[in-house]
C-alpha cells in the first residue's frame, strides 16, 4: 500500500535510512569478523609451516652427513685402488725398462757384428770384381780365337745357332701337330663319316641352272614390229617400266631379255607374254600390265617363301625373312638355285644336329635363312653372309641363330656348334658333283690362282691344280723339305687359299715328297 501524505513519506524515507545504516553496520563487524579470523588461521598455518621445516631441515642434515661419510669412504676405496694399480704399473714399466736394456746390449754385439761382415763382404766383392775383369779378359781372348779359327764372327756364329734351332723348333712343332691331327682323325673321323653320309643319303634337292637371259617366243615375226612400237616407243616403255634390256635379233620368233636382276627379268617376260597374248601393245598398257604383274609376283613371292618353309618345317620367321626367302627362287649362285639351296642346307644341319645332340629347330632355322642376304646383294654393298646377319638381328632372330648365319664364310667368328654344322652343310650342298656351275673363265683363272699360290712357297719344285680346282697337289723337292715340314707346308697353303681365292665347296692341298735312288747297272 503505498503513502498518500507527507508525513507517511517522511516516516518510510527514514525507516529506509535506519535500515541501510543497519546492514552496513552488520557488514562492516562480520567483515571484521571474518578477518580475525583468518589471522588467526594464517599465523597457525605459518607456525605448522616453520615447525615442519624446522624438522625437514633437521633431516636433510642427517641424510647429507651420511652420504658425505658414504662418498668419503668410497673415495677412499677408489684411491687405494688406483694406488695399487699405479705400484704395479711402476713394476711392469721396471720390468720392460730392464727387457730393453738387455735388447740393446743385444743388438749392439749384432750391430758390430754385422759391421764387422760388412767390411769382409767389401773385401770379397773387390776380389770378385777382380776376379769378373780377368775372366771377361779371358772370355774376350777365346772369342777372338775362336773367330779366327772358325773364320766367323760371333754375330754370324750366333745367327747360324738361332737358325738351326728355329729350324729345329719348326719340325718338332710339325711332328707334335701331326702326330696330335693323326689322334684326333683317328678318334672323330669314323663318326664323321657317319654323320655326313646319312645327312647326305637322306636329303637330296634338285636344282635348277638359271641364266641372265630369258627367252620369249613370238607367234610370229610381224609382233617384232609391234613390240618396238613406232619410233620405238613401245620397246623403250618396256624397258623403262621393268629395268630389262629387250634384245631383238635375227633370231626367228623370238625376244631376248636380258638382265642380272632374275625377279625384274621375270616381271618382264610375264609381261611381255601377256602382251603378246592380249594384242594390245602401247606404253599405257604396258605401264598398266608391268603395275599388275608386279604386285601378282610380290604375291607369288611371299607363297613361296610360306611353302618353303612349310616344306621344312621352320616357323615363326618374321614376315619379311619369309619374303626374303621368296624372293631367292629366282637368284642362284654358280647356277644353282639359293631357294633349294637354303632349303638343302636346312636338311642338312637338322640331320647333323639330331646325330650329335644339338637342338634341331635352332639349327634347321639358321640353315634354312642362312643365304638370305643374297636376296638383297643387287640393291646393298656388302657380303651376304654379314647382311644376313644383321637382318636376323633386325628381325628378332637369337644372337645364337644370327652368328650362325653371319660367320657361315668365316667372315665374324663361330661361337656355336651349330654355326659349324651351317658352313658344313652348306659346303657339302655347294661341293656334291652337279650342285654348281662356273663361266670357263672364272675357272680358268681360279686354277692359275692355285698354282700361283702353291708355287710362291720355298720348296715347292710344282704343283698341279686337278679334279676341276678341288684339290691343289703339290711336288716338293725331298733334300729341302722334309715329312714334317711337308705337313706345316700342306698347312700354310691351305690357309693361304681360304684367305687370297673365292671358292664354292672345298679344295684339298696335297703334298707330295718322294725320294728316288737310282743307279745304273753295267
């Protein structure tokens, strides 16, 4: 209820003041309350605190008197320890200090001992120089009587010894590989044999001689006529469009083409019949029929090299080798044909292989691809046997299939048995009676080649290329070379063939040495 008049204003302001002057007078005595009491607690806590110091001081003390007395007595035990140790190094050092002295007492007697020797071993050596000068003065006075008596100086003496012992060297060196080639022949040759005569029995190939010409007949002479063209022109196209020279003669009905190239000369004899067959000769048509007839060979010459090695049984060759080995149906070598060839020497070395335990697919595969760079020898330099090699590396082929390849004319190294079985093969495919033909001339000039060879050596009274160039026999004169020099002399030529002549096959070098004693009866 609230005041309505002044007085009842008045009396409730004044309650109000009695009322705050009231509580802050309460305040002010619990405050000061309060704070006794807390003094009193404070100066109890500090009393507590200074009697437990006083007693955690006291203990600490007592602890560090006795670990002072602990560390004392074990620092004196250290110290007596160490004494002990010192005393008895002092005696060890004693005992080395007398050690050294009777080791230098020693090596003093030794040092004047040595010095003592030293002077005698002076003395000696004097007398030994001494000794050296007059036997030097001797050894000079005999040479010089030995030159006078001999007549010859010791340079000359000494010269003649080296030769007779050089001399003696080589017919010793010749006895020991004759009599080491006689005990190997022995032992290999029967299997040998063996080998190479059922590899020869159970692989025969024919083989075709091809020419650098091919002949194409004519219906008729008027078609001559139609095959130059007016002015020429169709001949000229011809030979353009195929790199083939086209010979027309005198001879009836016929056309010559000639080329060293067996593929290109092919193209153009193909395209030259069907020519001739369609009757329509210009240079649009025959541009027309070389274009055609070049992609159907391309065809034709990767289906031989499928069949040719279907034939064999080698597969997996890289599609490039398979055309590559198409391609020598038309290349021969001496007139025989590098496909059959190939596939002859595949024969070969699998027979080869299988009776001495090689493996027969590796060696049929080098054997078949062997010749394969011949397909590329009119359009690269180079030896076939070196580019076969480096396309069997292009292609894929093992390093073992490629060094058979390339080293099959001694041309790199042969690190297989099988790169021995390819060259055998091959020599024995090149050198059977048939396999190969040769222009009269090169023969001609391979026999002088052989004589000359063979005569050039010291010795040799004449020799006689025989047998068609397959074996060279020599006739030596008996009072300069004898059985064993004859031996290394059949050596050093054969060596000196493989290296100067180009060959097919293999030639034998015989020495012949004969004694003859003759007398006359009177």
């Amino acid at each position: 209820m609230m005041p309505t008049n002044p007085q009842q204003w008045l009396l409730l302001v004044g309650a109000l003041i009695l009322g705050a002057f009231a509580v802050t007078v309460i305040s002010r005595l619990m405050r000061q309350n309060v704070l006794s009491r807390a003094r009193r607690e404070a100066a109890q806590t500090i009393s507590d605190a200074e009697r437990e110091a006083a007693t955690i001081a006291k203990e600490a003390k007592t602890t560090l008197r006795e670990q002072e007395i602990d560390l004392r007595q074990r620092v004196e035990q250290e110290a007596q320890r160490q004494h002990a140790e010192v005393l008895d190094l002092e005696k060890r050092i004693v005992t080395k200090e007398e050690s050294l002295e009777r080791r230098l007492d020693t090596l003093d007697s030794k040092t004047e001992a040595l010095n003592s020797l030293e002077k005698e071993l002076e003395k000696r050596g004097a007398k030994l120089q001494e000794a050296q000068k007059h036997a030097d003065e001797i050894v000079e006075e005999q040479l010089r009587m030995l030159e006078t008596v001999s007549g010859m100086t010791a340079d000359a003496a000494r010269e003649v010894l080296y030769e007779k012992l050089e001399n003696q060297v080589r017919r010793d060196t010749a006895r020991r590989l004759k009599r080491v080639e006689d005990e190997l022949v022995e032992t290999v040759e029967k299997r040998a044999k063996k080998v190479l005569s059922e590899a020869i029995q159970r692989c025969a190939s024919d083989h075709v001689a091809e020419h650098s010409i091919s002949v194409v007949a004519l219906p008729s002479e008027e078609m001559k006529g139609r095959i130059i063209g007016r002015e020429g022109r169709n001949i000229r196209a011809l030979e353009t469009a195929t790199g083939i020279n086209i010979i027309i003669d005198d001879t009836p009905e016929a056309v010559v083409l000639s080329g060293f190239d067996p593929i290109r000369r092919e193209i153009a004899r193909i395209t030259l019949e069907r020519l001739i067959t369609d009757g329509r000769i210009h240079p649009a048509r025959i541009e027309e029929m070389v274009e055609k007839v070049s992609k159907e060979m391309e065809q034709n010459i990767r289906e031989w090299g499928d069949e040719a090695c279907l034939e064999v049984d080698v597969h997996g060759l890289h599609p490039e080798v398979v055309k590559l080995l198409g391609r020598l149906k038309y290349r021969t070598s001496y007139g025989q044909n590098v496909l059959r060839h190939s596939q002859e020497v595949c024969h070969l070395t699998g027979i080869m292989a299988a009776e001495i335990g090689e493996d027969i697919n590796v060696a049929k595969r080098a054997g078949l691809i062997h010749d394969m760079g011949k397909a590329l020898t009119h359009e690269v330099e180079g030896s076939h046997a070196l580019l076969a090699y480096d396309l069997c590396k292009k292609y894929g082929e093992t390093e073992l299939v490629a060094n058979a390849v390339g080293s099959h004319h001694n041309e790199m190294p042969q690190n297989s048995v099988i790169a021995v079985l390819v060259q055998a093969a091959d020599a024995l495919s090149a050198a059977r009676p048939g396999a190969r033909r040769e222009t009269v001339d090169t023969y001609i000039k391979r026999i002088k080649q052989l004589e000359e060879i063979a005569d050039a050596f010291p010795g040799v009274e004449k020799s006689f290329a025989i047998q068609a160039g397959r074996e060279v026999r020599i006739v030596v004169r008996p009072e300069d070379i004898d059985d064993a020099q004859a031996q290394q002399l059949a050596r050093d030529i054969a060596r000196k063939v493989e290296n100067d002549v180009t060959y097919p096959g293999q030639i034998k070098v015989t020495v012949v040495r004969e004694t003859r004693a003759v007398d006359t009866a009177k």
